[in-house]
C-alpha cells in the first residue's frame, strides 16, 4: 500500500511539472545591449618615415657575385636595377639609384684585393626581343654606396668585368655592342687606371661584339675571349656568322691568338659561346658551344691547344643565343 502511494504521489509530481513548463512556452534569448563604438581616431603619419617593403621586382637576373669575405653579402645584377643582401637573401636593397643612368646590368664584379672597389658594366646580354641597353661602366669605391661613371657610353650591353686579383685599377671590360645594329664599339676593353682612360685590346668587327671573357685564376695575365656575331631583328635574331669565334691573349691583352678551330674543336658556323675555368686547375678551360655540326660542352686541359667533347646532352645547349652560360666550381674543376 505504502509503495502504491509512493509512486502515485512521484506521477503526480512529474505530470504537475511537465503541464507548467508547456504552459510557459519557450524562452526567448534576452536582447544583448549595445555598447557605443569609440570615437574614430586618426592615425598621426606626421613623423612616420616611411619605407618600401615590397613586392621587390627586379626583372631578369644577367650577374651575381658573392663577396670575397662577408658570406651573407651577395651583388645581383639585372635588367631591374642592381641590387645588395646582407643576410645570404632573405632581404635586398637596390644600389645606384639616382646615380645609374639606365636600370639594365650586364656584369658585376668586385676587387678580389680590396671587397670595396666594384665595377658595374652596364647593359644586359640576354638579346632578346625586348632587351634594355646600358651606357658604359661604373665603378665604387664604399661597397657599392656611390658609382663614378667611367665611359664607354656606346659599349650598350657588356657581357663581363675581370678585376686583376692584386691590382684593383687594372681591369678587362668584354663589349657585345648594340644588339640592333653595327656599332664599333665592341671587343675587349682595358684600364690600367681605374677606368680614367680605356684602350681597345681586341676587335674582330663592327657586328661582333665580346659575349664572355674569362681569367685565368692563376695568371691574370691569360684571358680568353668568346666573339659573337649577332643582330637582333624586330621579327627574330640573326646569330652566328663569320666573325663568331675564341681568342686567347697571355700577355695581358698585347696580343691575341685565335683558337676558335683548334684541335677537337667542331668545324662550321658558330654562334654564342661561354667559357669558365676553376682555380682547381689552372690548365683545364670549358667551353659551351654552339655550332651547326656539333654543338656541346667541350674541355682543353692544355688552356686551348686541344679540345674534347664531353657532352653533347640538349638540354644544356637549348636556345643557345640566350642560356649559353658555364661556371666551373672554383674549388673542384669537374663540378659545373
């Protein structure tokens, strides 16, 4: 009897409780209150200095050089302008501006006997369709703070600088020309004071212009020189001809002796070729060339008397008048 009760009582309890909370309906969320917005500020831009943070757009890359001491710092030259990092990349500054009287950079290089002696030869060598020219050479003596222009204003697009290792004044300009036309302009150039005066030390003729040059890390006195025949048409490039070919000097640039067809090297028309040699082995020299019957990488280890093919893998000679490019690794000469 007492259990009946007991459930009966609880029933009736749940039932009274499940009526009053139908009754009441649902609740309603209470309106949030709004909060008056501050009083729109101004910011102060009076004394904020104000600086360029990107994007960084410096076109096509034509020169890079690291410096001989600090290996964070890194020079790059393109049709953009050069340009400086100081923390192996992670951040560039362009140099020049204001000074520079075109944005386009063909050759970078630095005084391997004093890091802040540079010279900057104007003018990119990619010959493309829309290429930009150069006027002349510029040199620096604070690191590339301040240039001084040193002529050569009609040399338009220079392929090389090479700074004699113990003499920062002596130095060797390779000269392509004007990309569009015959100009007489071109060759090698040389400066035994620091770019006051100029002498032309090699020229084949007023439609071949220098596309590399190259010195010898054991003897500054050996350079070898790579002569193109080019023009650019507004249709296409014209590449290759006669005049195309590689000369070798051991006295300094005095004088010149031509190999462009020594032993092992390919007969025929030639078009650009890039030369590198490594401070590894002062007697090896490589050569990429581009030829009508054998194109390839050729390598003389007897500086230019004889020659052989040792590659003749596409894809390194693939649209030659524009990627026809070579470095050796200064401390391993079979690494390219």
């Amino acid at each position: 009897m007492r259990d009946y009760m007991f459930r009966f009582t609880v029933a009736c309890l749940v039932t009274s409780w499940a009526v009053a909370t139908f009754a009441q309906g649902p609740q309603r969320p209470q309106p949030i209150p709004r909060v008056a917005a501050p009083a729109k500020q101004q910011p102060n831009t009076d004394a904020m200095i104000w600086r360029f943070i990107g994007p960084m757009m410096g076109n096509r890359g034509s020169a890079v050089i690291g410096h001989p001491i600090n290996k964070n710092v890194f020079y790059f030259g393109a049709s953009g302008g050069l340009w400086k990092t100081i923390d192996a990349g992670l951040t560039w500054m362009p140099l020049g501006d204001g000074q520079f009287q075109s944005s386009s950079v063909g050759a970078v290089a630095i005084a391997p006997s004093n890091p802040d002696i540079m010279y900057v030869g104007m003018g990119e060598p990619q010959m493309r369709n829309n290429v930009s020219w150069g006027d002349g050479v510029y040199r620096s003596d604070d690191g590339g703070e301040t240039w001084t222009h040193l002529g050569l204003e009609e040399s338009h697009h220079i392929s090389q600088v090479r700074i004699h290792p113990t003499n920062p004044d002596i130095v060797y300009v390779g000269v392509y020309g004007h990309a569009f036309g015959p100009n007489p302009e071109r060759g090698v150039y040389r400066t035994t004071d620091g770019g006051k005066s100029w002498k032309r030390v090699l020229f084949k003729s007023d439609q071949a212009g220098v596309i590399d040059l190259v010195m010898n890390p054991a003897n500054p006195q050996e350079l070898y020189a790579a002569i193109w025949e080019f023009e650019r048409k507004a249709w296409g490039p014209k590449t290759g001809g006669p005049d195309s070919g590689l000369w070798k000097t051991t006295d300094g640039g005095e004088t010149w002796t031509e190999f462009t067809y020594a032993e092992g090297l390919p007969e025929g028309g030639r078009g650009r070729q890039g030369l590198t040699m490594s401070a590894a082995d002062p007697n090896r020299l490589y050569a990429l060339i581009d030829s009508e019957t054998k194109p390839g990488l050729y390598r003389s280890d007897d500086r230019a008397q004889t020659w052989s093919l040792v590659s003749d893998f596409f894809q390194i000679i693939g649209r030659p008048f524009y990627y026809t490019h070579i470095y050796a690794n200064p401390s391993n000469a079979d690494q390219l």
